[in-house]
C-alpha cells in the first residue's frame, strides 16, 4: 500500500469533514500497521540469514591465533594482505559480537585495525 500523505498546509485537509478525517486516519493507521508487520518480517528473515551465516563462519573459522610479520601479512593463516585484518580474526570479532547481540549484552564497535 502506498499513498501520498499532501503537505500540512495544502487546503484539501481543511475541506474534510470530521468523518472524512476520521476515515483517513483509519486507513492511515492501516498503512502503519501494514509497514511495522512488514518491517518484523523483513527482520525476522534477515536474522535467519544472519543466524545461518554466523553458523557457517563459526564452522569455517581456525580459532588458532594469528600472528603478524613485520609485513602485517597473517603467518599464522596464510593471509597476504596487511591493509585487510586476517579473515579469522574478522571472524572471531563477528562471531563474539554475534554471541554478545544473542545474549543481549553490548559490544564494542569495530575493532582497532577497522577503525585506523
Ligand atoms: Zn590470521
């Protein structure tokens, strides 16, 4: 459902009636009531997916840590890029704010080498 809501000041809305005004909000609030049901179900299907997607990093991740050469590269786990943080430590971050989101607890935001 899509309708256009006219600007405050146009004079249409002082020519409604008290019943017409009345029908409006009705359908209104409909409208409102339409848009939060969509919007929980677009939530609900996005935090399957996350879910899912947490599951398959958590299954795909080495916990074995990393460690840097004087490159920056990840020796630990292969990785070549000093600009990019090791895949597994990326992992490990989103998997511990995941957990943190699951329990209802706050998280810090980013991590030190996202944030330089
Ligand atoms: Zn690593």
């Amino acid at each position: 459902m899509s309708t256009k809501i006219p600007p405050f000041e146009d004079s249409e809305w002082m020519n409604f009636s008290a019943k017409e005004l009345y029908e409006e909000m009705v359908k209104w609030r409909g409208a409102f009531h339409e848009a939060v049901e969509h919007g929980r179900n677009l939530f609900a299907s996005y935090k399957n997916i996350a879910s899912s997607a947490a599951a398959l990093i958590g299954d795909l991740h080495d916990d074995s840590p990393c460690w840097y050469d004087h490159h920056g590269y990840c020796q630990g786990h292969g990785w070549m890029e000093a600009d990019i943080e090791c895949p597994h430590a990326r992992a490990k971050t989103l998997l511990k704010k995941t957990a943190d989101i699951q329990k209802g607890t706050p998280h810090e935001q980013g991590n030190a080498r996202e944030d330089g």
